[in-house]
DNA sequence: GGAAAGTATATACACGGTCTATGTAAATCG
DNA sequence: CGATTTACATAGACCGTGTATATACTTTCC
C-alpha cells in the first residue's frame, strides 16, 4: 500500500532529489568524466533537438543564460559546438553541435555505461523495468517544474 | 518485455545519470535553494547516521577530502555543524550536526516538498510507487558503484 | 518612420565547488 | 624507536554558477 498522503509525496521528492543528484555524481565520476554533467546534456539536447539557441539550452536546462554562455563557449574552444548565426534574427546565435561533439558524446556514454553496467546487472528484470520508467518519470516532472 | 540486452541496459545507465542530475538541480532550483546539494547531504548523512569523521563523509559522497573539508568548513562558518576532537584518535575531527543544522535541513526539506509536490500530485499512485522503489535503487546502485 | 520598450546574447565580477599536490600531526608496525 | 601509514588541513588552480550590466538587434506604438 502506497501512501499518497502529504507526507509520504514530500518525502518522496527530496529522496529523488537527493538520491538522483548522489547517483548521477558518483556515476559520472565512475565514468572518469571530465566534463560537466550540463555540458554533456547540451550536447545530447543538440543532438536529439538539433540546432537550439543559446537562450532555449539555458531555459531547458535550468541554468541562468550567462552559465549557458560559458558553457557553449568551452565547448566551442574544444570544437564541440559551433554558433552560427541566425538568419531570422541577428541577436540569436544558434547552436550547432559538430562531428566531434558527437563522438565526445558517444564516447561518454560508452564509459558510463562500461561503469555503471556492473552494478545494473546485478538487478533483476523487475527492478531494471522500474529504473526505466523512472527515467521517463523523472524526465517529465522536471519538464514540469521547468513550464512554470 | 524488458530487453537485457547490453544495449538496454547501457542506455539505461546513460538516462538515469542524465535524467537524474536534471530532475536533482531543475527541483532544487525551485526549491529556491543557496546550499548546494553535497552540503545538504551531508547534514542529512549526520542526522541520519549520527557523528561521523571528515573523511568519512568525503567517501560516502564521493569527493575528494579536501573538497569535504571545503565543505565541512563553509557548514562550520554558518553554524550548521560543529567539528570535535575523537578522543580515541587526536587525528580524526569529528563532524556533528547543530540544531540550527537541523533546523536547515528541515527547511530545505519543506522547500523541496512544496515546490516538487504539485508535479508529484499529478501522477498516479502507479508511478509514486515506482518512484519510491526508483529512489531506493539508486541508493543501492551508488552504494555498490562506491565500494570499489 | 522614429522613439521607446523588449529581447538575445555577451561581458564583468564574485564566489562556491572541485581537483591534485603537499604539509602536519598522530597512530601503527616491524 | 624509527619508518610507514593514516587523517585532516592548506595551497593553488580552474570550472561552474549567479547577479548585474552592456551591446546589439527587433518589435511596438504613436
């Protein structure tokens, strides 16, 4: 029996916020990741979205539009993305992540996954099934959080 | 059908760490929080376990010791927790929790729950259940991802 | 069509958070 | 008891992030 009352929900949301932020970190860091966990969300956002200004990364990924601006400039400095302009309106510049940008990326999922697997497989199918519905939930609530 | 395939399971590694990390910082961000999420694991760690050593805290949470003694210190300046001399080992400091710790633990919590809750209350208990189950699996996973 | 307001991005500056390398003191071991 | 190991702190460097502000362009409204 799952409770629905006020408590059990508030608990709820600060063990997934304080348990997915622990796991992300300690995973990344098994990953032997160097870069950051937002910098390699904006290149999976260019690479499922395509091009996205800088404004539309900052606002998707909850971080204020300068950060965002430092963030696509390091990955432009290593070749990552590239800005272009936007012919529809000159302030803009889109974003564009480029052939190396994407293997950087395939190359980081390979070591979280090769780092992370071990621990996964130890799980049944039961528990995998619930990991991976959570993933599509957690993705959702933070869209939500994010509309308003 | 759940694939185990290796493929399966490496995806799933890769959105748990992308997904969760977004979901941890969109909803704490709306939780209006100024601490960041380590040191607020670590005075939830001392609540929950009790006193523990600076390099204690430094494994659990997966960061370098210096970088808890950053933590620890910047806690200390704020009055949330109180270092202490282990009788049993001049070496060791010992971290404890204060009541005004609690106290911000407890607010932070309240934050979290209020800004979370409404996206919450919109799923069914189906997904509340496989939440809960969610959180205390990542638990597990970054325990194990630690150990070694 | 021109001034005022709004929008998209960049820059400046400050500080927190993290790392590696190293220092210091205490405990342990041979 | 001397050498090694352990626990923590400090030093120095750099990334990541915020707020405040500047710049350039666009839109709106007489």
């Amino acid at each position: 029996m799952i409770s629905q009352s006020p408590e059990g929900v508030d608990q709820l949301a600060v063990r997934l916020i304080s348990q997915g932020s622990r796991f992300a970190r300690t995973a990344s860091r098994r990953a032997g990741e160097q870069r950051s966990l937002i910098a390699l969300r904006v290149l999976a956002n260019l690479q499922q979205e395509g091009d996205l200004r800088v404004g539309e990364l900052a606002r998707r990924e909850t971080i204020s539009q300068p950060a965002m601006t430092a963030t696509v400039n390091r990955l432009e400095e290593d070749g990552l993305v590239a800005r272009a302009a936007d012919p529809a309106d000159a302030r803009a510049a889109i974003v564009r992540i480029t052939d190396a940008g994407g293997a950087e990326l395939e190359a980081f999922r390979m070591r979280a996954a090769a780092g992370v697997r071990p621990a996964l497989e130890a799980l049944g199918e039961d528990d995998l099934a619930v990991l991976g519905r959570a993933a599509a939930l957690l993705q959702q609530l933070a869209d939500r959080l994010n509309d308003r």
